[in-house]
C-alpha cells in the first residue's frame, strides 16, 4: 500500500488527535494491517518489527537490518 507523503501526515494528524485526548507518549503500531496503514509497509514476513508514533516528533520504525531496504523504498518514514 503505497501513498503520498500528505496522506501519511493526515492519517498521524488523526491519530494525535486521539492520541491528546487519552494522553499517551506514543503508540506502538507492530500489527501488519495497521502499519500498512499508518507507514504504508506490509512487505515483511517477520514480526521483529514495529513502527511508533510520538504524540509529538517524528514517526519511525524499529525493524531488523534486512527489512530496511524494502522499509525505504514503500514507507512514508
């Protein structure tokens, strides 16, 4: 699932909103359908992977060495 790089700020903007009101420091996204949603990655076959999500900064991802190649070429992080 591929997508502009405005489409990913919206979809992070509708999560901190959420987010503001539950008052969590980050979410952590390791479930494949939500982070084909939130980083537009679902190629990798491990689950040694997780992408999180700040109430405020940058999203990033955690993942093996392996994954970061097809990580850079699909995902909006």
């Amino acid at each position: 699932m591929q997508f502009e790089r405005s489409e990913f700020d919206q979809r992070v903007a509708r999560l901190r909103t959420e987010m503001r009101s539950r008052e969590p420091d980050a979410v952590l996204i390791d479930d494949s359908e939500a982070t084909a949603y939130f980083f537009g990655f679902d190629t990798s076959l491990s689950y040694d992977r997780a992408g999180v999500i700040t109430a405020a900064g940058d999203a990033f991802f955690v993942l093996r060495s392996l994954d970061s190649g097809p990580l850079r070429e699909a995902a909006n992080v």
